[in-house]
C-alpha cells in the first residue's frame, strides 16, 4: 500500500498489537482505515508529494474489503 499511495510510510497494526511498518514512520497518520470484524487497522503516513485523494482512500478501501472475515 505504501507504494500504491506513494506514501513515506504505512503500519498495519493487528488486534493483537502487533505493528509492521513500512519505510520511516514520522510524524502522525494522515489516513487510518479499520480492517472489517476488528482485526486491526492499515495506517499511511503522508504522501511524498501532495496530500491524499479520495481516490487513494476508496483504494485502500477496495484493499481492505478483501482482508476481513466475509460478511
């Protein structure tokens, strides 16, 4: 997700607490998304250049669609 988003960095923290984070985390999150059934959440530090798009987010979205349990 972190290149798709052309993100600094991302974390997908799991309910358990575990956290993986790709590149350098700095600074706060500029978008946190919740993984459907409570299993954790994805997290995308700011963009390299500009901000992110509603576009960006209905991506991730349409990602995260696929991770939690079927509804």
């Amino acid at each position: 997700m972190r290149t798709a988003l052309e993100a600094r960095w991302a974390a997908v923290t799991l309910a358990d607490g575990t956290r993986v984070v790709a590149g350098r985390q700095e600074g706060p999150a500029t978008l946190t998304v919740p993984v459907h059934g409570g299993l954790g959440r994805i997290e995308c530090g700011p963009r390299g250049v500009g901000t992110l798009t509603r576009v960006d987010r209905r991506l991730l979205a349409a990602v995260l669609a696929y991770l939690g349990p079927e509804r």
